[in-house]
C-alpha cells in the first residue's frame, strides 16, 4: 500500500532531489520569479485555461533590490485583471479526464498552498496523497454510503434534482488528495487561538483556497469533496488521531469549464446578492 503524509516545511520534493518546486525556488535570492507564473494571461476568450509549459512564455518582471534586500513587486493593472479571472473561473470540479498529472506540479500547489497565512503561524495544515487502490475504493464506498444518507433526507422534487446532481470525482480524478488539521500542533504555541481554536481549522481552509486557484491556473480543476464520515477516512488513510479532517480533493484536468458553478446551472443554489453577505454597523 502507498501513501504520501506531507507535513510541509519546503522539504518536500517529487521526483529529482535536484529539482526544486517553483515556489521553493523563487526565494532563492538568484532566482527571478514570474508574478503572473501561475495566472490564465494568455486564456481564450472563452475563459479556457492555459497550462504553462516549456513553450509557453509568461510575463515576467525582474525581481527589485534595495542593495541585498529584495521589494515587493508592482502588481499592475493586466494583474489585477488576470487575477480576477481567475477567481471567476474557479470551479469546484466534479467531471474529470483521467490524464495522468505530474507529482511535481502537485508538489509545487502543496507549496503554494502553505503560504497561507496562519493563526500564530502555526501552519497546522497536513497534506495525505491517497496513491492505494484498495484505500481509494474504501474511501469510494463510504462517499456512496454517506451520499445515500443524504439523499434520505430529502423529499419530492429536491430529492430528484439531489440524486441527478454529480457530487464527486473519486473515480475519474488521477489524484486523490486528503487534508487534515494538526489540532495538536505546538507550533504558534498557542498564539491567537487561545480564545478561538477553531480557527486552526480556518487556516487550513485558507491554505485550500490557494490550492485550488494555483491549480485552476495551471489547467486543472480541484473538487472538494466534503460526503465522506471523518472518522472513517481517518481510519482508511490510519493518520494520527490528532489530525482533524478537513477537505478531501479530487485534482486532474477537467471534462468541461463554466463560469458558473455547477450547483446553480443546475437550479440547486443561486449565487447570493451582495446585499445579502455584506452589512454595516
């Protein structure tokens, strides 16, 4: 049986020792990072996205100095735009094409992931690369067992619209990623968290959201899914009872992209008006 349990602290590596994720390597003072390395700047009209490759040529700018000291970079106005798209063209996947993905470019989403920000810094995020056939079918089958408890929840009309509705990946998407939270963690030593310590979990999930965007720019699609019983993935994957569940993704290249979000083209859920999650006091 494989499993990979990533604890990230940047010594991680896939494939050579001798290649670096790109994340790692621009902050090595000789390397000159790209700030639209992982953005859809050359995207089709249509929205599609672009995977970068050794043909493909991004926008660059130097990296600044004041003598040994290296500044922020400009971020302009083809950045702020190209960002933006970004965030409009993030979807959560269901319908993937079974196109192997290269370990290395989920090594460097991993990376880019921890650079979220965390209470105390105490990056209590935990990264397991599900590889085992036999843990994936398990984790397969109690998404059936879960999804078919939900299902009973329902009644009429919403019962039929939930059992047409596509709610996971497992068995098309070549990588299988579970996230857990170190609830444990002494890292931070408690900073922040001594009044709230949920908000571990919420580091965590921000370290999500840069995953899926980074990967949504590189051409793959991220599917989180959460119909899955914790303490069960828990005991398939064996992970340290100290480590909470989080999310469960399905990563690989997408069947088909839409700006909209598959629950609300298919009448489950409208996106909300911004009066609705906005309020001033």
């Amino acid at each position: 049986m494989r499993i990979m349990v990533i604890a990230f602290s940047c010594k991680v590596a896939f494939g050579s020792r001798n290649k670096m994720p790109w994340a790692a390597q621009r902050r090595r003072p000789d390397a000159k990072p790209t700030i639209s390395q992982f953005l859809p700047h050359a995207a089709s009209d249509k929205g599609a996205a672009v995977t970068l490759d050794s043909t493909t040529e991004p926008r660059t700018q130097e990296l600044r100095t004041d003598g040994d000291t290296p500044m922020p970079p400009v971020f302009d106005d083809a950045f702020r735009h190209s960002l933006s798209e970004l965030f409009r063209w993030r979807r959560d996947v269901r319908r993937f094409r079974s196109d192997r993905v290269d370990m290395q470019v989920i090594a460097e989403l991993i990376e880019l992931a921890t650079l979220a920000p965390s209470v105390g810094h105490s990056q209590p995020w935990r990264f397991v690369i599900v590889e085992d056939s036999a843990r994936r079918k398990a984790i397969i089958d109690n998404f059936n067992t879960c999804n078919a408890a939900a299902l009973a929840n329902y009644d009429g009309a919403e019962a039929a619209l939930y059992a047409k509705l596509k709610l996971a990946g497992l068995c098309e998407a070549p990588v299988h990623l579970a996230v857990f939270c170190d609830s444990s963690t002494a890292d931070g030593r408690g900073l922040g968290r001594m009044t709230m310590p949920e908000t571990l979990v919420f580091s965590v999930i921000g370290s999500l959201q840069n995953l899926m965007l980074a990967a949504r720019a590189r051409g793959l699609g991220a599917g989180w899914i959460s119909i899955l019983e914790p303490r069960e993935v828990a005991t398939i994957l064996e992970i340290p009872a100290e480590w909470r569940f989080v999310a469960y993704l399905c990563i690989g290249r997408p069947e088909e992209e839409h700006l909209d979000p598959e629950l609300e083209r298919h009448g489950w859920q409208a996106r909300l008006p911004q009066s609705t999650v906005l309020h001033r006091r």
